[in-house]
C-alpha cells in the first residue's frame, strides 16, 4: 500500500482528523500473520484461557450494579448489565465513541459533528465535535480544530471549555472525564466534571484507543497489546496481542488482521466471529450482534458470521455507527467534496436486518 503506517498510528491520525481521504483509506499494514485457528491458541493462551465464575457470583454482580451501579468488568456480560450500563452510565454508545463518537442519539437528543447533514435528520449539528457525550442537560465533546475539551448547556446553549490541552478520544461517566492526553505522553487522564480535582494519569502508558467499563479500563497500547486495568490500579493485564481495534457487547470483540474474536471480559468463551479474505479488512463498528466490515471497497454487515452488502456509497472510510430508537442506523462517512476537501457526511445506513 502507498501508506505504510500501522494501524495504530492510523487510529491516532484519525483522531487528529486527517485532511485528505487518502490518509484515512490508505491506514497501513496490518501486522499479525497467523491462521485462524492458530490465532485462537495464542488468544486463550494470552487471556490465561479464563477464570471459573459461579452463577451465585453472576447474581450478586447484577445485583450488585443494578442497586448501586457498582460495575465489575468481569460481569459486564451477564443478564442485560451491559445494555442498562451502556445507556445509562456513560455518555454515548460506548462503541460510537471508540470509532470518533461524531453522531450522539440520546434521551431523544440527536446531535453530530458531521460537515454535511439531511436537513430533515432532526440533528443538531456542532461544528468539528468528536466524541459526543450527553451527562445530564449538558453535551461535552472534543473540538477537532483546536483539539480543546467543551461543555455545552443544551437549554442556554453557553460554551465552556473544561480541558484548554491536546485531547483525543474523550468519555464521560456521570462524574468524570476520561481522555488521551496528546501533551502527556497520549496517557489516559480524568478530570472531574464539577471542576473541583485536577486532572489525574490513570494510564501511564502511550494509548491508541480506550474504553472505560464500571471499574475497569481498557485500552490499546503503542504495542498494539490491549490490556485492562482496575481504575484503582497500577498494574495491567494483556488480554490479547497484534489487536487492530476492539468493541464491547458484554463481550470484547477484538479485530486482529482480517479476523474478529469474541471472548468474555475474564477470558472466557473465545470463538472466532468473522474472517475475511481481505487482509486489509476493517471492522468499522458494532451494533448488538451486528458487525459493520468495510472490506474490498464495500460495506458489509455479517451477523452470525454471515456478511451482507449494503447498497451506501462505497470504498470511503466509515465510523460512528449508532442505531437509534425506531432501528434506524447511522454512520459518518468520510470523503473528498468537488473541490478535494474533506468532507465528514452523515449518512443512514439502509439494508441493516
């Protein structure tokens, strides 16, 4: 390819919103070359195969989040916990957010950073905005022009910064802001949404991408290993090696060169979703069970490992893939306009079964 990045430098220049199409079709070369079933061994093996869990210790985690919202990780799979913990306790789609977080469908609130928006998509639309999260009346996101932390009041409209520093991926729980910190070493920092605290390194480590999960965060390192930590915590646990990108369900679902995984957040349960022909194959997002594959120009949706193609503009790079609440589905598409600008378009996804 004419673009020898890795992916993981790729993740981070689409974090800084590449300026040319080309910079986000040509990503770089995928760097794991192994057989499918090759790659299930050096998994289970790299998750330590899995702790044994008890249904009485399933139980009393549900029971546990749903009376207090205190979350482990680990349970993060069993009885509808994560639907209830994505909706409710973090501010977007935790998937949206891992793929640039530019469409946010919330509480009956639609909002996008997308340049070029359906008048008739009933979205407000915020100029440059990436990472979108809604807490309360309030939408705090990342500015793609001067890469600053913003909070909006969604009734008065009023415009704060919370963070004047070199931001990338950006999630909001109810009570903090977690983002890569680009003028610290991309580590991944928290700072309080009252003010009141300065901001902390919880992950002392150069990061691609990251997820914050009840008391956990994961994420992806320089080395493409992705590993999680105790919020609490120092030390990391490898999950996974030669991991492109990952997505949760309850499940972790892990892309590795032109196959996509599926294991359990403790390391159990792993099989193997999808593998592609295509050795540049991207998983471009997740909804529930459905995978969203950009693969040889097209767009693909494979459920139950079964891909089918998706009559929308082809071989473009996509992201932000959210559903709504009447099972309408929605991406950002990136291309070049007439003039060879780059241009972010919200589009609908049609054909999604």
């Amino acid at each position: 390819m004419a673009d020898e990045r890795t992916k993981a430098e790729y993740l981070v220049s689409l974090q800084e919103k590449a300026k040319k199409i080309g910079d986000i079709r040509l990503h770089g070369t995928k760097r794991l070359i192994i057989n499918g079933i090759k790659l299930l061994v050096v998994f289970v093996i790299v998750t330590g195969i899995g702790t044994v869990i008890s249904s009485m210790q399933e139980n009393d985690a549900a029971k546990a989040f749903q009376n207090n919202g205190e979350l482990s990780f680990e349970f993060l799979y069993h009885d509808g916990i994560f639907s209830q913990w994505n909706a409710e306790s973090i501010g977007n789609d935790i998937n949206t957010l891992l793929t640039g977080g530019k469409i946010l469908v919330r509480d009956g609130v639609r909002v996008t950073g997308a340049t070029v928006v359906k008048p008739d998509d009933g979205f407000l639309i915020i100029q440059n905005a990436s990472y979108l999260n809604k807490i309360g009346d309030f939408i705090i996101y990342r500015d793609d022009k001067d890469r600053h932390i913003y909070m909006v009041n969604l009734v008065t409209r009023q415009k704060t910064v919370l963070y004047a520093g070199n931001s990338g991926e950006v999630l909001c729980t109810k009570d903090n802001i977690y983002f890569v910190d680009y003028d610290c070493n991309s580590n991944i920092m928290k700072l309080s949404l009252d003010g009141n605290a300065p901001k902390k390194v919880m992950v002392n480590k150069i990061v691609t991408s990251f997820a914050v999960c009840g008391d956990t965060i994961i994420y992806i390192d320089s080395k493409q290993d992705l590993c999680s930590q105790k919020i609490n915590g120092r030390s990391h646990k490898t999950l996974m090696s030669n991991v492109e990108r990952f997505y949760i369900n309850g499940n972790i679902i892990a892309e590795s060169k032109n196959k996509v995984v599926s294991f359990r957040p403790n390391g159990n349960k792993a099989q193997m979703l999808y593998e592609d022909s295509d050795k540049e194959m991207q998983l471009a997002g997740i909804i529930g069970d459905h995978l969203f594959i950009e693969s040889k120009g097209a767009f693909l949706v494979v459920n139950g490992g079964k891909p089918t193609t998706l009559n929308i503009p082809q071989g473009r790079m996509y992201g932000s893939i959210v559903k709504d609440g009447v099972n309408n589905y929605y991406g950002i598409c990136y291309e070049n306009n007439d003039d060879n600008k780059l241009i972010l378009r919200l589009v609908k996804i049609e054909g999604v079964q």
